[in-house]
C-alpha cells in the first residue's frame, strides 16, 4: 500500500471526530451490505452505491439543524442514514418489503421520511433540483429560518431545469444549498469529456449565487464550507453552490462494469485519499481512540447493519391491498359542506 499523506488536525473535538467516522463507516458497511444482497437478488431493480462519498453528506449533515431538509436523487442510502433514517426500514425498503420507509413500494430510488425531513432519492436526473427550492421557498414563506440542502450530481449539473432553478432561487432569495455531488464520472463519462467548463459551481455567476469548490474526501473541510453556506442562506442572502468534488468507488450503479476507468485509478484513490481512512489517522495520531476502540466501533456497525439486514429479511412482502395506500396526503384539510 502506498504511503498514506499526513493529515491535518481537527479543528472538532474528538467526540464529534469519533462520530464522523462512526457515521461514514455505517454508510461504508451499510452499502456493502446492500450490494451483497443484491448479488444474492434479495434486491431487484437499480441500486446505486454510496460507496467513497460519504464524507459529503457526513459533512454537510454536521452543519444542518433540525428542521432543516435535505432532497437528493437515486444514489440515496448515505443521505438517509446520515439524517437519522433506521437502517432497517431503509434496508427493508431496499429488498421490497413491508417494513421498509415506502412499505416496499419505493425500493432503492424513491423513499422518504418526513420525520427526518428528508424528502426522497429521484430517479429522474436533476428533477429533485426544482423541488428542492420549493422546499426552500416554503420555508421563506413561512419565515421559519429553515435551510434545504438540494443535492445532484456532475451529470445532472447539465441539466436545463437546473438553471431554470438557480433563476428562481435567486430571484426570491430562497433558503437552498445547491451541492453538486461531483463523483466526476456521471453515469459513465468523465465530466472532462462532458463538460465545457467543468468548474460546475461557477455557473451560478451567471444568476449571481455565490459559491465555492470543496475537498469531498475531506469530512472536516465539507462540514466547514456546508457552515458557510447555511450561514448565508439563513442571513436571507439567497442561495449558495457547493460543488463538492469526490469520488465513488463503484460503479454507476451495481449493474456497472465502470470499464471507463482503470483498477489503478480506484486502487490509488482509496489507498491516498479515502475519507474514513483519513479521519482513522486523525483520531490515531491524535490518541483520541485506539486501534481496540475503532475494532469495537466497526463491531457495533456491523451488527447493526447484520440486523438490519435480517430485518428485511424477515419482514414480509407489501400487501396487495398497499397498491391503493399512500397516494393522496393523509393530512390535508378537509372540505367542509
């Protein structure tokens, strides 16, 4: 293995850098459960992989509070765990069943928590970016200085009714932070190749929305660069883009040979720039934990991830009756004669 870089000090306490990396390694193990119980075809359909970003959401969730929201698209199952989803009703609704946070109806792609305020992955590239302003314009209306973290990718960072987006946030000074999960490849193609000016944060100029570019395998530097921008958004200055460049191991989805990219590059990547190996030096060299406390940290995540996945296993199929359940909202004022 190659040496690693030495890291920088913490500027957090070692609790919350003990929490960072407990967070990220559920996200790690979580994910490479799923991705076994989909070769065993315990899941079924798509299923995209988290698997190397997971110091972005670890981060950005570090800078949120509660009531804030968060909105994203299909690579999804970090996002939850990060906002306090329980693992086994994310994992349930990975394998279908009844058990799982859309009663096995959603699967990977399309599940939500309102308790968490976390309103949904997307199958639809880039559609959660309109609908995460709407949560922020709500939220403007209401006047409860609450902020929307909207999340997409490089891909989706073409997209048309992302800038139709940016127009309107700025325009009614919404509460949202755009963040460009930049894992550099889409859905398979290097954002060099598909991208004319690919310092995607920049584009915002255009609008007039401030931003910046951040380190996404850095825990510590997103959690800084996620304050700065709930900041300006809850001073009522309009949105912010963090263009958060990272780096996921795995394919597109699990169904992806990733043949656009060679072993060397990935090996090299998770050897020098891993985001939980990075925190793992910190707290070691720092003597804020011991190589037995992070053994019993990956013990206690395994076995939660073990039960979540006996959970879903266990959990029964949707009944047929749930077709028809869940499709108007079960809160709205009724008509009155």
């Amino acid at each position: 293995m190659a040496a690693r870089k030495s890291v920088k000090k913490p500027n957090v306490s070692a609790d919350e850098l003990l929490e960072y990396y407990r967070e990220m390694l559920l996200i790690r193990r979580f994910e490479e459960k799923a991705g076994q119980l989909y070769g065993m075809g315990l899941i079924g359909g798509f299923c995209h992989l988290y698997i190397g970003q997971e110091a972005v959401v670890v981060g950005l969730e570090a800078a949120a509070e509660d009531g804030d929201k968060r909105v994203t698209s299909y690579r999804d199952h970090g996002h939850m765990l990060a906002c306090g989803m329980d693992p086994d009703g994310v994992m349930a609704e990975l394998t279908g069943r009844e058990g799982g946070y859309s009663k096995g109806k959603g699967g990977s792609m399309h599940m939500f928590s309102k308790e968490k305020h976390f309103y949904g992955g997307h199958g639809i590239v880039g559609a959660q970016v309109p609908l995460g302003a709407g949560l922020a314009f709500s939220d403007k209306y209401k006047g409860n200085d609450r902020v929307t973290f909207a999340y997409f990718g490089d891909g989706a960072a073409n997209q048309g009714q992302v800038y139709e987006t940016y127009n309107m946030a700025q325009l009614w000074d919404l509460p949202v932070v755009f963040v460009i999960e930049n894992n550099q490849y889409a859905m398979g193609t290097s954002v060099q190749r598909s991208t004319k000016s690919p310092a995607l944060w920049k584009r915002g100029e255009a609008y007039g929305i401030k931003g910046e570019e951040v380190d996404g395998m850095d825990v510590l530097a997103v959690k800084e660069a996620g304050e700065r921008a709930v900041a300006h958004c809850r001073a009522g200055k309009g949105p912010y883009i963090l263009e958060v460049k990272t780096y996921r191991y795995r394919g597109h989805s699990m169904s992806d040979p990733a043949k656009y990219r060679t072993r060397e590059e990935v090996q090299k990547m998770r050897e020098e720039r891993d985001p939980i190996e990075q925190v793992r030096d910190m707290l070691l060299t720092g003597k804020h934990a011991t190589e037995d406390d992070l053994k019993a940290i990956d013990k206690e995540i395994k076995d939660i991830v073990n039960k979540s996945a006996d959970f879903s296993k266990e959990s029964p199929e949707p009944a047929l009756e749930e077709l028809w359940t869940d499709i108007y909202a079960d809160d709205l004022p009724q008509e009155t004669a």
